[in-house]
C-alpha cells in the first residue's frame, strides 16, 4: 500500500505554512509516504513576500513552493505534484484543485477573480477537479453541489474543527467525490491523514483517476 497526502503548504509560498518546502518533503519520506500534492493558498495578494506586479510574476511566486518540494522529491524519490487551494474573492470559501500544472496557470490570469460557476467551466475545458475544502468550518459556507466534484471528507489539521463527519454526509448525500488530507502548514502536522493506495500515485493523471474511482483508504488522523 502507498501513502499519499492530498493537502500540503509551504513556508516559501503560504504565509501561514512555517515548514519550507525540502524540509517537509523530508519528512513526509520519513513517516513513509510515497507522494503528495502541493496545495498553497492560491489567494488575492496573500502569498509570502508579496514579490509580485502582475499574474505572470504572482505564478512565478505561488511556483516556488512546488519547485522546491519536487527537486527534493526527485532526491528522495517521492512524488511532488502540483495542486492548489483557491479562495475566490466571492467567498471565504477555498477549494482544492487537482490536475492543474503550470501552463493552465500562466493561462488563466486572475484565478480568483472568477465566480464558482465561472471555475466550473474553466475546470471541465481543462480536466481539473474541484473539491471544496473543509467545507464545515464555522466560516465557510456549503458551496452548490453542482458545481463541485467532491468535498475534503476528512481534513487533518489539528488546530481547526472541521466537522469532518458533517463533510462526509454531505459528500453521501449529494453524490460527491471524497479526498483526505493533513493540511500540513506546522512539523505536527505531517502525516496526520491523506490517502492508502493500492498503486502508486505518480501523477496527476492517477491521482485523479483514484480520486475519481474512489480506489483508496482514508489514512485515519493519528
């Protein structure tokens, strides 16, 4: 069986991440995991050192983090793969996407300036799956299930309540994909869920081809 964990930030990118990019590769490899997925904030003007003056400079930036956690994949061989965490400006409410990589981003300036039903569209032309985020928090509110793929059933992070059992119903009862994850921003947090695979995790394309099929084991939270 292979580890993957599908929520992960980084110190380079995320202000709020305070583990860098190699060190938490480190020790995710360490607690035995064969991949995950990079998923920073990808949010209006909240990004680390704000050292940006347009879209193309802002991806170049929300890049880093992936960058530097893929180099010391390479070394470890582990998986690195490229996802996101989105607020729209709409909302508070922040959605993972799986399946994008660097070309969809330099193509699409103002990410979070779209509407949800905007995304949507984007999300089916390019083949990118939207899974809201600890959609139970307190501060979000449940997005229009038509618009979403699935929904974060379990999220990891200790230092939040994210009604994970409220996510789950609602991921039952209107049909929804599932995904688990730690979302890593603190050392503790490593490892604390994600998904079990009986195939290895490789790339985009089989991450969301399990994601799709369902074909994995929630990793519980220790």
């Amino acid at each position: 069986m292979f580890l993957f964990d599908t929520h992960v930030h980084t110190k380079e990118v995320s202000p709020c991440g305070n583990v860098s990019a190699a060190k938490t590769v480190r020790l995710y490899h360490e607690a035995g995991y064969s991949g995950l997925c990079i998923t920073d904030h990808l949010k209006r003007g909240y990004i680390r050192d704000h050292c940006f003056e347009n879209w193309k400079e802002y991806i170049s930036c929300f890049l880093r983090g992936w960058h530097a956690a893929k180099a010391e994949g390479e070394q470890l061989g582990m998986d690195v793969l490229l996802g996101a965490e989105l607020c729209l400006d709409e909302s508070v409410n922040e959605y993972l996407l799986f399946g994008i990589n660097e070309k969809f981003l330099y193509d699409h300036p103002d990410l979070y300036a779209k509407s949800l039903p905007e995304l949507r569209k984007i999300a089916d032309q390019n083949d990118i799956l939207i899974f809201q985020a600890h959609p139970f928090r307190p501060e979000m509110e449940r997005a229009d299930a038509r618009l979403l793929d699935g929904v974060e059933a379990v999220n990891g992070n200790p230092r939040h309540n994210s009604h994970n059992e409220l996510a789950a119903q609602f991921a039952e009862k209107n049909k929804l994909l599932v995904c688990a994850g730690s979302d890593c921003h603190e050392i503790e947090d490593v490892g604390r869920s994600g998904i079990r695979t009986q195939n290895r995790i490789c790339n985009l394309f089989d991450l969301k081809n399990i994601l799709k099929n369902g074909a994995f084991e929630y990793i519980s939270i220790r």
